[in-house]
C-alpha cells in the first residue's frame, strides 16, 4: 500500500493540515470555548464521523463524482455554503446569558460537564457532522490528497484509500483534542465573566458567514 517513510510522511502531512484553521476548527473551537470541554469532544467527533462519509465515498467512488460533475458538486457546494451561512447567522443573533440563568462551573470551569441536557450535545454533534458533509472541498481534498501516498502497482486501491483515510481521521484526534483543549483553556481563564462573552459568539458567526461566502465562490471541482 505504502512505504513506512511514506506513511511518516502521510501522518506528518496530516497534522499540518489538521493545525490549519478552517471551519471545523473553528467549530470545535468556539464550542469548547463557550460550553467547556465535554462540547468541544462532541463537536470533534461529529467532524471526525463527516469525515467518515467523505472517505467512504470516495473510496466508493462518489467522490470522483464530485470532482468530475460540475453539477453534482454545485449542487453539494449550494447546500454547504447555505448551511454555513445559516449557522453564521445564528451565531450572530444569539445573545448572551445573564448572571441569574447561567449555570456554575465545575473546578475545571466546565458548565456542560456538570449539567448539559443530552439533547444540546447531539445538536453540537450534528452540526459539526453537516459541516463537514456539506463540504464538498473536504471530498475534493480526500481524493487530491490520499492517492499520492498509494502506490501505483497496488491492486487493492479502493481498500488502501480506506485504510489510509481511517488512519487520517484516527491522526486528525490528537489535533483535535488540542483545538479543544484550548477553547476549553479559553473558558476557564475567563471565569466569572464568561456570561458576558457572547462576542465570540458574533466572532464565530462572522468567521462562519465567511467560509459559506468563500465556498459559495468557488466555481469549479479543485478550485
């Protein structure tokens, strides 16, 4: 399937790329941030189970699809950029929580470690799994990225693109849990204050209208 230099390289590649900024990232991030660690696991495992879907796709073939039909990736980047966009206007409108409704912290300042109702937990898992599914450049990234490190005269090169897409979602984890263990860093420095931070809720809605812009701009597969 690949050399063990090749996989090294693989698992390096993976950290840099799961380091840089996006809109998982971000999502992780402002939930962890706002709602303490437990939100901030929840919402990474709903981007790692979207990432699941892009690798099976396209190691099935969907997401060659994509990358070939102008149609079929319009019609996905649509449907993203309008998830995006609604989430960001979310974002926006809410508002911040008063002395008198918020909840107490936990020694390590974590509200939703103590008490959050399963059913907010599930909502920050879904949406971090539609953000990620509705992402038709994840798919794009899967296909341009993986291929490089499966050797030509391989014969099985669907199972390979599955085993090192697997091995690419299990890397991403530790990334991840350092996105949230800093947003979760963020919660507990602000302490007493955090019922006041409802900027980072503009600041995430913001970030967010400008992913769903960014990828309704894009014109073409690859772009």
């Amino acid at each position: 399937m690949a050399e063990p230099h090749q996989l090294l390289m693989f698992i390096a590649a993976g950290w840099l790329l799961n380091l840089t900024p996006g809109p998982d990232v971000f999502y992780m991030l402002s939930h962890a941030a706002r709602q303490g660690w437990r939100a901030g696991l929840v919402a990474s495992a709903g981007i790692t189970a979207g990432c699941m879907v892009h690798v099976t796709a396209a190691a099935l073939g969907v997401g060659a699809l994509l990358a070939a039909s102008a149609t079929a990736f319009g019609v996905l980047k649509w449907l993203g950029a309008a998830y995006l966009l609604w989430m960001g206007l979310q974002m926006l409108r809410s508002k911040s929580k008063s002395k008198s409704n918020s909840k107490p912290l936990s020694p390590a300042g974590n509200e939703m470690a103590v008490a959050e109702p399963g059913t907010r937990l599930a909502r920050i898992f879904w949406g971090g799994f539609w953000t990620n599914v509705l992402n038709p450049k994840v798919a794009i990234f899967f296909l341009a990225f993986i291929p490089q490190f499966i050797a030509a005269d391989y014969a099985h090169k669907s199972l390979a693109f599955a085993a090192l897409g697997l091995l690419f979602n299990l890397n991403a984890i530790p990334v991840n849990m350092l996105w949230v263990w800093m947003g979760a860093g963020m919660a507990r420095r602000a302490g007493g204050l955090r019922q006041r931070l409802h900027w980072l809720d503009r600041a995430a809605g913001a970030m967010f209208i400008g992913f769903g812009l960014k990828l309704a701009l894009t014109d073409k597969p690859g772009a």
